[in-house]
C-alpha cells in the first residue's frame, strides 16, 4: 500500500481513491481486494505515459478556472456529503480535493454551499500566491458553481435565506 501512496504524492493523484478503498482493508484483504489492487497496477502500466498538457495564452479560454460541487448524503454509513474542488491554470490541473465534508448536511444545497465556502478560501489563497509571484492572470477570481440556488444566493445584494435554509450557518454563507 505504501507504493500506491507514494505514486499519489508523487505523480498519479488519479488512483486516490482506489488507494483510500483499499487502505481500508489493509488488515483483512480478500482475493477480491488482490484483484483490484493489480487491476490498478495495470492502468498505472497503461497509463504511465500520459502527461497533463498545458495551453498557451490566448483570449478565448480564462487563464485560471476553479470549480467546486458536492454530492448530498452520498455516504450511507455517516450521511455526510463529499465534496469536491478543482483549480486550474493555463488549462492544466495545479489543485484538487475530493473528500468527505467535517459535517452532516441537511440539503443539497447547504452542502454545495459548504463545498463553495471552502474554494472561496483556497481562492483567496491561490491569489495571493499569483500576488507573491507577480503573476499577473489578468481575470477576476471566480468559482464556477452548478447549482441556481447557490449562485442566486451569493448574487444578490442582500442575501435572504428562504425558510428551509434557515438553519444554515452565517459563516457558511
């Protein structure tokens, strides 16, 4: 397990959660736990010479792009959501998380609004960074974001939460 770990820190984020699956029965594995394991050893093998490429400048495509989502109660064991965040610059993935939310939701939108609380932070992080390093991406930092209800809350001038998400936390909004 500790090779997969390695290769994920290192170069292949994109067997994360194949690794996190199998990590889980790391003290009573099945033969069925053995087939997946080589089954990812076969696609880093197919995929070892796969590379991220980057594009260059042009008008048509922003020069930094980040996404966030989540999926309502996805975990039947806990009930909390998973949420998810992608930052991109020049087209290539430089930043991602997909994990379990730190607590249960009670909607679907509460829990993309987390989810979005939690890349707006990261935004603010990855612009200072652009700052710091004087590089200049020429666009307004923005976070693409799914769902109407969220977007319509965040627009508005004075934000009114309707009677179903009054429970939801200020800090979240």
């Amino acid at each position: 397990m500790g090779s997969y770990t390695y290769s994920i820190a290192i170069t292949r984020p994109d067997i994360a959660f194949t690794t996190k699956q199998l990590a889980k029965s790391l003290q009573n594995p099945s033969p069925q736990h053995f087939d997946i394991a080589h089954k990812c050893l076969d696609y880093l093998e197919a995929t070892k010479h796969y590379a991220i490429k980057l594009r260059t400048l042009c008008t048509e495509h922003p020069i930094f792009a980040a996404a966030s989502d989540a999926a309502y109660a996805d975990n039947l064991i806990t009930r909390r959501s998973t949420k998810g965040s992608i930052f991109q610059l020049f087209g290539g993935t430089i930043d991602w998380q997909s994990k379990k939310q730190a607590t249960v939701t009670t909607s679907t939108t509460e829990a993309k609004l987390l989810a979005l609380s939690h890349i707006s932070a990261w935004l603010l992080w990855w612009g200072r960074l652009f700052l710091n390093i004087n590089l200049d991406i020429k666009q307004e930092l923005t976070v693409h974001c799914d769902n109407l209800q969220i977007v319509g809350l965040i627009i508005k001038d004075s934000p009114k939460l309707i009677t179903k998400l009054k429970h939801i936390n200020i800090h979240q909004h």
